[in-house]
C-alpha cells in the first residue's frame, strides 16, 4: 500500500484526511496518467453513494479531470459495481467510484477502476499517487482541450439490463425483504426486482445523506433477520453502502454469509460442469466450515490475503470463475469484473428457485465453526498499525492462543486495509472458547499499541 492507496482506493474522513484539494488532485493527476492509455481525449466515468461529502468529492474531482482534458460522465447515485461494468461497456479510460462501502457516513473514499472493469494495477496506482505528493503544480489544459461533462441518462437501466440477462430462467415464486442500507443500491434495487415475478420489499431505502450504513445493510443484519422471520419472508437480502456486498437471511433468521454463498453457487457450478478447476477462491477469513464442505464435496478452496482484489488476482491467474470473502464480496468472471451484491443475490435466488428447497436447507450444506471478530481501534497514525503488526510480543501471543486451541481452530490477527483498526478473529469449536482466546488477544494488542 502506497501513502495515499490502500487496499480499497483512496480512504479518509472527509474534511480531515480527505478534502476537496485532494480530490482535484487525484482527479488531475489520474487525468494525466490514464491519457496516456488512451486514444483521444480521455473519458472518465464517476459514480457515487448517498453520502452528504460524496457531492463535495464528486465535484472538485471533476474539475481536476476537466482541468487536465478528460471528459466525465456523471452517473450519479450508482453500486460500485455498475461504474466498473458501465466503464466497459462504454469504452471509457477509468471509472471512479466515490464511496466508503460499509464505513460510517463521516467516511468517504475514491477508488478507480480501469478501462477494462478491473481495479486499477499497483504500478497505475503508484504513478498517480506520485503525481499528487509531488507537491508542484500540475499541467492544464487550455481553450478548446478542456474536458467537458456529459450526461449519463440511460446508463443505470443499462447496467440493470445486463444484471437480469444473469438469469434467463427468472426467479418467479419466492418472497423476499431486501435491505439497501440507506446507500446506492436504494437507486437501484427496487426497478432491478421488479422486473421479476417475485415479491419483493424494501428497507432502508430513504438515504438523506447521514444514515448510511446506520444500524442497516450488511453490517448490521439484526433488524433484517427479525423483519424476515416475523413476515414470513423466504429469504432476506442485505447490501452495504456501495452495493458490492450481499448478506442474506434464511428464513429461519440465520446468517448465509459469503462462505455460505460461495458453497452453494460453486456445487451448482460444479453439477453444471463450469466450475473451472473445481476451485473456488476465498481468503485466509474463510471459515473452517467452508474448508470442510470442499473437502466432502471435492472442491478445492485456494485461499488468498483478505482482500477482493487479491481475491480477483488468482482468479483471472487461473481461469478460476467464483471467488469471495466471509463478508459478501462474491466475484462471478462469468458476469462481472469486480464482486457485486445484486449480482449475487440474483444467482443465489436462481439456485433457491431450482432447487425448491427452502434457504436454511440449501445453506446447510456448508456448516460454520463458531467465530469471533474482534476489532481493536487505534489512533489513526500512519505506521501505527505496521508498528503493533510487527511487534514480536504480539506474534509470541499469537503463538500460544493457537497452541491452547490445538488443532481444532484457528487464529488470524491482521491489520485494516481501510481503517485504524486490528481485527482479531478466532474460530473454535464452542463459541465460548473463540470468545475467550479473542478477547485475551484484543486486549493484548491494546497493550502494545501503547
């Protein structure tokens, strides 16, 4: 990770680490690099979520794009993932996104997709991020080489087109609650279900700015389990902020995480005879559960560092088509360059449809070994986190948590890409015993972070 980028883009509290003169810059300094790439003047795609700052950023990111000749088009309130298949679709040089996912309102970030859908390469990443540090003035365009804006009317339905071509056979007979989490999928969710013959309600889906992932979405699923169990519902579905992300609720009320996700569509696939290399991809947070269900069901789980991008990056390495984390990014190369939670939730219903059986049971097949996160909140300092990673007391502590868990758990102490944080997560067989090593382990961190 770079000063500025980390393993999601540029990411801060807007008016503190992230302001308008910022985002100028990155706009002008992604102008300049992303030019080269192209032929002609340069077309930038900026999408955006609900939040109050992501007017501020969208428009003095604009401007540093225009001020450097590269037009945008302003897709307005939009998932993440419809900026990076629009930017595709549309021949364009990059997308933007401007939106902090799951973090609280006071949040935002930018990230940039490239002209084929893909997160932009570290070297890409590195060559902007030099260009904005470097501290001189950056060269303008003048009369007619300045960018202009162009409107991107038609451009939500397009992306919303091409998410129900993922489904030829339809979803008709089930009824769901769908929560939007009060951020970009409230634009769009609504008109993509309603083009099915199901039944389908909504929650948080009146952002005003401030409520954002606020006791909603993926991040909070407590209202969304009791609203499905309470109305009957056959399956409940929870996006974040941006949309990437999908969480669903069975009706029951339990959880159907990514891992859960990611065991049903693979079997499907592998019954289908398209789960290339009988693989799916997850990360080191995959649960145990999961790596079990492989095993029974001759399926190799390949396990990457937290993070969609690492995710993708072995994906398109070996051709592997279904990948994801335990919180929701699912990646299908089939139908899309990036995870996407609409995307997701329309081929988790297609399987539920065929199947005729009710989500707890289709779920079921892959089982979860009870886990703990923990996460432990630092000073936001740069190095800090780098700091406590590296201190040889916290690995020592590491060592013994997973000596006394033997070999039936695990332990995983990572730092946030995105946040001042240390995540903390241990799995064990009784929750009891993943409680206890946790917490032991978080408020050991807290002692060196001191």
């Amino acid at each position: 990770m770079g000063a500025l980028f980390g393993t999601d883009g540029i990411r801060g509290i807007v008016n503190q680490t992230l302001d308008a003169p910022l985002a100028y810059r990155v706009g002008q300094a992604a102008a300049l690099v992303l030019a080269e790439q192209s032929n002609g003047r340069p077309l930038f795609l900026i999408g955006k979520d609900t939040r109050i700052s992501s007017d501020l950023l969208e428009d003095a990111l604009t401007a540093g794009l225009l001020a450097c000749g590269a037009d945008v088009m302003s897709l307005g309130i939009i998932p993440t993932p419809a900026v990076a298949y629009l930017t595709v679709a549309n021949h364009a040089a990059a997308g933007v996104v401007i939106s902090a996912s799951h973090n609280p309102f006071a949040y935002n970030g930018i990230k940039i997709f490239s002209g084929a859908g893909f997160k932009l390469n570290d070297a890409l990443e590195e060559r902007i991020e030099q260009l904005i540090l470097s501290g001189g003035p950056l060269p303008t365009k003048q009369g007619a080489e300045l960018g202009r804006v162009r409107s991107g009317e038609g451009q939500a339905e397009r992306y919303l087109d091409h998410l129900v071509s993922t489904v030829p056979g339809g979803l008709a007979g089930r009824r769901i609650l769908v929560d939007c989490a009060n951020g970009a999928a409230a634009a769009t969710a609504p008109d993509l279900f309603s083009g099915f013959e199901i039944e389908a309600d909504f929650i948080h889906r009146k952002p005003n700015g401030v409520n954002i992932n606020d006791h909603c979405g993926s991040t909070h699923l407590d209202s969304l389990a009791a609203m499905v169990t309470a109305g009957g519902y056959d399956l409940g579905v929870a996006f974040d902020g941006d949309a990437d992300r999908c969480l669903m609720i069975d009706e029951k009320g339990n959880l159907i995480d990514g891992d859960k996700t990611m065991a049903v569509c693979g079997l499907h696939m592998r019954d289908e005879g398209t789960l290339t290399g009988r693989a799916i991809v997850g990360t080191v947070m995959s649960n145990l559960g999961l790596h079990e269900f492989c095993n029974k069901n001759n399926i190799r789980l390949i396990c990457t560092p937290v993070g969609d991008r690492n995710v993708l990056e072995k994906m398109l390495e070996f051709g592997y088509r279904i990948g994801g984390e335990q919180s929701g990014h699912t990646i299908f190369t089939d139908f899309a360059t990036t995870g996407d939670g609409q995307l997701t939730a329309l081929q988790f219903l297609q399987i539920l449809r065929r199947s005729g059986k009710k989500a707890s049971e289709l779920a079921s097949i892959c089982p979860s070994y009870p886990q703990v996160l923990i996460n432990v909140k630092l000073e936001n300092r740069p190095g800090l986190k780098e700091a406590v990673m590296a201190s040889p007391e916290l690995a020592e502590a590491i060592r013994k948590e997973e000596e006394s868990l033997g070999g039936d758990g695990r332990v995983l102490v990572r730092a946030s890409g995105t946040e001042p944080l240390i995540r903390v997560m241990v799995e064990a067989k009784t929750q009891e015993q993943a409680a206890d090593c946790a917490e032991r382990l978080a408020a050991f961190v807290q002692t060196v972070k001191n």
